[in-house]
C-alpha cells in the first residue's frame, strides 16, 4: 500500500466529456473553462487582499502608532494618499483598475511607485525559485527511485524515515541549522548572508545563492520524493507493468517506459503544489538570508504597514500560484492519454 | 477491511461491527506513531513544567550579552539563554493546539456541508476555498497583520484556524463524499433524521481516522506557521520568551554565541518531527481503514 497517498493531490478537475464536439474544439471550450476559472479566482483573490489590508483594521492607526493623536497633519496626509474619504467600494475598484493598466500605487514608505521599487526583486526571487525547482525536481524524483527499487528493504526505510523526519521541519529551522553548518559555526565555507549592490543581482556573487537555494531544495524535496515513491510503487503494481514484464521487456525497459512515465502526472500536480509552496517559503528564505527578493520586501512593508507595497507583492505571488496551477494542469492532461481522449472524443 | 497481513494478533470478535478496535488503539500498535507520541508528549511536558524549574526569570538579565554564563550562555539581552527556552514553548504551544482545533472545526464544517449539500451549493463552498488555497499559508497571515498594529494571541490563533481551515475542508469534503452516499446515511434520511443530526451522529463518527490523521499533520504545520511568524517579527507579546522570536532576537550572534539561536531552533524542530511522525502513523491506519 501506499504510505502517503492522502497526501496526494486531487487529480485534474473531471471534465465531462463534451458532446458533438471533436479535437481543437472540445480542447478549446476545456482551455476556456480552465482559464475562466483562474480568472474568476484572481479577482476573487483582489478582493480578499483587499479587504484584508484595507477594510480589516485600520492601517494609518497601524502606521503611526503612538503618534496617532498627537500628529493630525500626518493622519491627514496619510489618509489622503490611501483616500481614506472615499467608500470602500470605489477604492477597491480604483486599486483594481490600477492593477489592470499597471499602475500599483505609491509606497507610504518612501512615495516611490511601487512597481519601480519590486521589479528587481521579482526578478530575483524568480531566479531563486526556479533555480531551487531545477535542483529540486531531478533530486526528488531520484530518492524516490532509489527508495521504490529498494522497496521495503533496508535502505527504503532508512530513507523514507529520514524523509519523514524531514518533511515536518519548518524552512526557517533548516535555514538556521544549514548556516551553523556551513556558514558560522562548525565550517565557513558559505557566506550567510546575501549581499550584493543595489544595481548588481545576487548571483553576481554565486557562493551566496548556495544556502538559500539549499535551504528551498531541502525544504520541499522530502515531501515531493514521497509522494513520487508512492505513486511509482502504485504503478509498479499496476496490471500494465506486471504485463509488460510477463511478455519479456527487460527490467530497464519495464521501470522507465512503463512506470517512470505514468509516474510522473502526479508527480506533476505535486511539483506545482510545492512551486506555488516555495512560492511562500521565499519569505521565510529570503528574510533569514537577507535574500533581496519579493519575500523579504514583503515582510518589510507588512512591518512598515506599507499598505500598497503588501496589496501588490501578495497579487504577483497568489498570481505566480494560479498560473503554475493553470500550467499543471494542461500539463497532466495532455501526459495522462485517458484524459485527453475524454476531453477531444 | 483487513486484507492485510498485521493486524491480527487481537482475536478478532466475529459479527459484530463495533468490534473493531478504534482508530487510536490500531495507531498504537505503530512504531512510528508511538515515537511520535512519546517526543511530543515529552515536549509538551517540558514546556508545561519548564517554567517552574527555569534558573532564571523570562526577563531577568543573567550576566553580559552573548557571553558564555549559565548552561546555554546568554542572550542578545543577557538574559539567560535556557530560561528563555524553558519559558518560551507556552505561546507556541497555545497558539498553536488552539489554531488548528480552530482550522479542524471550520474546515470540517465547511468540507462535510459541501459534500452534503451537493450541487451549487458545494461548487461555490469549494469555489471560495481555491480562493483562500491560492495563498500561501504564510502570506495569509501577513496581509491580515499589515493593517494591524500590534497583533494579539486570539489574533494569531484566528489566523492560523481560517489559514487551516480551506486546506482541511478539501480533505474532510473528499472523505465525507464517500461516506454521504452509503446505505446507512440514506438510511438515517429515510427515517426523517434532522440533517444536523445525520451530519452529527452518522457521517463524523466514521470519518475520524483520515481526520485525525490530518489534524496531526496541521499541527506540525500549525507549530511551523507560528514559529515562522515569530522569526519575522510577528508575536503577541514582544517582550516574552518565544521560540521563533528568540532566532531573530540573536541571529546575529550566530558564529560567537550559537546556542542562543541554534536551542530554540532544535526544540522547534524536535517538536514537528514529533507531531510529523505521530500524524503519519495515524494516516496509514486511516488508509488500511478505507480500503
């Protein structure tokens, strides 16, 4: 049986197979629908950002503190650039067609516009996140592998214990612990800390995108590896594979075309579950490593209360999220050839 | 239910179906869940009884910053570092048990109505849910904290219960789907049950294996989502002892005086490996459950 098959995502929504529609068609009318949805939830998202940083507390109190009382001119001040006058309503809709035409407002921290201050930073927390899937994806799927070839022998369960152990550990405590061991207190061979000029990238220097990339990889590729040792020993087990070895094909031949392949669809959904999940371990990543990315300058403006800064670093990342969800998708359907028949006959 | 080879060595009672040992019982027979239960328990005795044992007061100052005084050495503060970890689990551990009771109950709720109610009904519950899913745990938590100037123990515990909430209700909905349509639910319907009731007394009871199962796991999520809250700055009470607090408060000291970092960190991690291994172990007898 398998060990972590509750933790495996639902498979690709169910679509009904369209009638009297054949191939492109029936493919497109499936793309709508999916791309509508996404749509649907990225607004539904908006508003729930929304609400949350403006309508849920009071953020020019928040702001200011202390000094709420005894500063009127600054309340009035902030007050007018959140146009604090208007209903909530219409500043929504003003904040959203803001977003629509790539205007993001104003930072309260330093009245530069928003996108100006996070375009760099998107950019380097995306070359951090893929460059840590990169890594990740190959490793997980070879543990796993590995860990099914051997399964319930030996070293299966040796790994699959530390697996295990691992998977429930925070990001920030494999941070910290990979610092002590590679950076401060037992060697010094990485710097612990990401430095780079405001004009230059972090990977100028390469050593110091060694722990943070470590610290994302080790953080999700436990979880990922077990769900991949699961499904592929589901295959495994499989009728179809038992047959193909029956007729003869060589082992080799059996785990790569047979089972590898039809392993890799829910690999697939879990690999965007932890895209979107590092996605959000960024944060934690980015302000332990000084990492200068969008996690790090997210906690900074949620700790300013920069109100505009916070509504548009938590729209890109939910929007990275159901875009890689929109990806997987299409993806498995068109890897899993039961899916796609149902969709195009 | 049993077409596996273990679990035979209690006789099995013949004909009656309340004979089956319940879902705790079977988990016990676990290695991995009793390892779990054994360290998490440990641990939740630790920062229960710590407090009183603790050397020093939570914030009392031990001797000069970062030096090597006391057990542990001290802290950025000075104060001491092991009397810091013997007070500071109480908030985690709170937050923590009360945030996830809170994401179980709602995310329940909502999962099991959906799946009930069928229909519209449970396409816009589910629809909403991919809304709140599409945020990361942590961001959730952020947003709401950006309008907030000072957040609060309850605060915290309500984030973490509606961060949970969705991801549970996923859950609860596909196993209560499988359970709605059985003979014994039709049944209750048919002999005029209030709804309320058929949910009560005939879908919960036999959904608990899966769902403990995942409240384990929330909890080790829960324990992780806090003590990450509190390395970015974010706890209830800036002056107290708090685990995730105390690796931001001495980070920076982390090559002259590791262990004011590196002690919290450990407990942290001890404590999700814990609640981790206690929740596998009840997920593999949820799954010999099912089929």
């Amino acid at each position: 049986m398998t060990d972590v098959a509750t933790l495996l995502p639902d498979p690709p929504e169910e679509v009904a197979p369209p009638r009297r529609q054949h191939g492109a068609a029936a493919w497109a009318v499936w793309l709508a629908r999916r791309l509508g949805l996404a749509v649907l939830t990225l607004w539904l998202v908006s508003v729930l950002v929304f609400l949350a940083t403006a309508a849920l507390g009071d953020p020019v109190r928040a702001i200011l503190g202390r000094d709420y009382n005894s500063n009127p001119g600054r309340v009035a001040q902030l007050e007018e650039l959140l146009n604090a006058d208007q209903s909530i309503v219409s500043r929504y809709f003003d904040w959203l067609g803001g977003l629509l035409t790539g205007d993001l407002g104003v930072s309260l921290a330093n009245q530069r516009p928003v996108s100006e201050l996070i375009s760099a930073n998107v950019v380097n927390t995306l070359v951090l996140v893929l460059l840590s899937a990169v890594l990740m994806i190959p490793l997980a799927f070879a543990i796993a592998m590995i860990s099914a070839h051997y399964r319930r022998k030996r070293p299966d369960t040796v790994i699959q214990t530390i697996l295990l152990a691992m998977a429930g550990l925070p990001e920030f405590v494999i941070g910290v612990l990979l610092i002590a061991l590679l950076a401060t207190t037992v060697f010094k061979v990485f710097p612990a800390v990401t430095i780079s000029s405001p004009t230059g990238h972090p990977w100028d220097n390469p050593d110091a995108m060694v722990l943070p990339t470590l610290t994302l990889v080790l953080a999700v590729a436990p979880y990922v590896s077990r769900i991949v040792r699961a499904s592929l020993l589901e295959v495994i087990d499989s009728d179809y594979v038992e047959l193909a070895r029956l007729k003869g094909i060589p082992e080799k031949v059996v785990m790569r075309k047979h089972a590898l392949l039809n392993a890799i669809v829910p690999g697939i959904q879990v690999i965007a579950l932890q895209l979107a999940w590092l996605a959000g371990g960024v944060v934690v990543v980015e302000t332990l490593f000084s990492y200068p990315g969008v996690g790090l300058q997210l906690v900074d403006s949620v700790r300013n209360h920069d109100v505009p800064m916070v509504q548009a670093l938590s729209m890109i990342i939910a929007g990275v999220y159901v875009v890689v969800n929109v990806v997987a998708d299409v993806l498995s359907i068109l890897l899993t050839p039961r899916a796609r028949t149902a969709i195009s006959s | 239910m049993s077409t596996d080879t273990g679990p035979g060595s209690a006789p099995p009672p013949p004909a009656i179906a309340p004979a089956e040992p319940s879902t705790l019982r079977k988990a016990m027979r676990q290695k991995r869940f009793t390892v779990g239960l054994a360290i998490t328990l440990l641990l939740v005795a630790f920062v229960i009884v710590a407090p009183y044992l603790a050397p020093f007061g939570e914030n009392e100052v031990a001797g000069p910053p970062f030096s090597k005084d006391g057990f542990l050495g001290t802290d950025y503060l000075g104060q001491d570092v092991l009397s810091r970890v013997m007070y500071g689990g109480k908030s985690i551990l709170v937050i923590a048990v009360f945030g996830t009771l809170l994401g179980m109950a709602l995310g329940i709720a909502i999962g099991v109505v959906a799946a009930y109610g069928g229909g519209w009904w449970d396409e816009i519950i589910m629809r909403a849910n991919d809304v709140v899913l599409s945020f990361p745990q942590i961001l959730l938590a952020l947003v709401v904290l950006t309008a907030i100037e000072q957040p609060t123990a309850w605060i915290l515990i309500l984030l973490v219960g509606v961060s949970h909430a969705p991801r549970v209700a996923r859950l609860a909905r596909g196993v209560a789907l499988g359970i709605v349509s059985r003979d014994f639910v039709i049944a209750a319907e048919a002999l005029g049950e209030k709804r309320t009731r058929v949910i009560l007394a005939e879908v919960l009871p036999n959904m608990n294996a899966p769902l403990l199962a995942e409240g384990g796991l929330r909890l080790t999520y829960s324990i992780g989502l806090i003590g990450a809250l509190g390395f970015l700055g974010f706890s209830a009470d800036p002056g107290a002892a708090n685990w995730g607090q105390m690796i931001q408060e001495n980070r920076l000291a982390l090559s002259t005086q590791p262990w004011a970092v590196l002690a919290p960190v450990l407990v942290i991690a001890i404590f999700c490996i814990g609640t981790n291994l206690m929740a596998d172990g009840i997920a593999q007898v949820a799954q010999r459950g099912d089929n």
